[in-house]
C-alpha cells in the first residue's frame, strides 16, 4: 500500500509545496493532496515513480514507508573521450564492458548517447578499467555548444538534474521553441549592456 505519511514528510523535508510536486509530476494539486492524506492508496506507477525521481528516493520506499534510500549522483559522461581512449586501446565495445564489469548493452548507451548521465561508481568502474582518472570521463564544461544539435540527437535531455523525453518530435519541437526564446532574451540582453 502506498505510504502517505511518506510522501508528505519527504514533502516537507524539502520544502516543496503541494503545486510544485503537483507540477513535477504532471498530475493536479487535489490530487497531490489526497494521496498524502491517504484517499487514494494505490496511484499509477508513472506518479510513483515521478514521485521517486523529484525526491531521488527508490520508488520501492513509496510502497513500504521506509527511510529514503537516497540515489546516487549522476554525472555526465565525455562519450568522445570515452569512445576514444577505448579505440586506442583497441578493444571491442564487449571486451571494455567484461573489463570493466558492466553489461555490454550499458557500455553502448553510454557510448551512443542514450545515457548519458551515470552513477559514479560506474564511471569509477570505467576509469580503473581504463586506466585513467574518473576526472578524464567527465563532461568538461564547453565554450561552445550547439544546443539545437544536441537535442535532435538525443531522446533525453537533461534540465537541472530532471530528465526530459523528447524522442517524440512534438515535445523536441517545444524545447526547441523555447531555446529559441532564450536565444532572443539572452541577444536583446547583450545589445542593452552595449
């Protein structure tokens, strides 16, 4: 059974309100309310594990009422650096994964781009693999990025640590359209401090 009580103490531990959990997970503030005041006992998994993600707990917790188990850091892999120091060593995508005691299909999303963001006992697991610094996987901060690039590329996109789906053209279109707008804000910024 869902745990009320759960929900509203990791709530209030972080100080959100009922809108902005509501607004998170995409469902409304009544709705929000009743599941902390146990009318509804058995929400959707999708709310579950919205719920886990905003408040980086195991959805699991949410069904039992236990202590959070609190997720792990992620960190952004460098894919080049990745791929590359893989290619000079001149190992297969199934020798790197056996070597670095990862699932071959974990080694490829990351390598593709799929997923991009990693725990970091798993970069550590690459780094002592590779023989290299956990620091040299790492995405470096760049000075130039093409953002727009970058999204129709992806199916993920990360905004302030939340996940964003846009393998469906619409949404891409939308967090396209709002680039765009920020483009324009961030130019007429730059032309009034000129």
């Amino acid at each position: 059974m869902f745990s009320a009580e759960f929900l509203k103490k990791l709530r209030k531990n972080n100080g959100y309100t009922l809108k902005k959990v509501a607004e998170y997970v995409g469902i409304s503030v009544p709705y929000i309310s009743s599941l902390e005041n146990g009318r509804i006992k058995n929400p959707s998994y999708s709310v579950i594990e919205s719920l886990a993600k905003l408040f980086r707990v195991d959805p699991r917790n949410f069904m039992n009422g236990d202590d959070p188990i609190i997720r792990e850091p992620e960190s952004i892999v460098d894919i080049t650096a990745l791929r590359d120091i893989r290619f000079t060593r001149k190992w297969s995508v199934s020798e790197a994964a056996e070597r670095a005691g990862l699932n071959k299909s974990t080694l490829s999303l990351i390598e593709n781009g799929k997923r991009r963001a990693v725990s970091m006992a798993t970069l550590t697991k690459l780094a002592t693999a590779y023989n290299v610094d956990v620091n040299d996987l790492l995405l470096k901060r760049e000075e130039y990025v093409d953002l727009t690039a970058l999204v129709m590329q992806s199916d993920t996109v990360i905004i302030d640590g939340q996940e964003i789906d846009v393998s469906v053209e619409e949404a891409m279109e939308r967090l396209l359209a709002v680039l765009r707008m920020g483009a324009a804000w961030v130019r007429e910024v730059g032309k009034r401090e000129e």
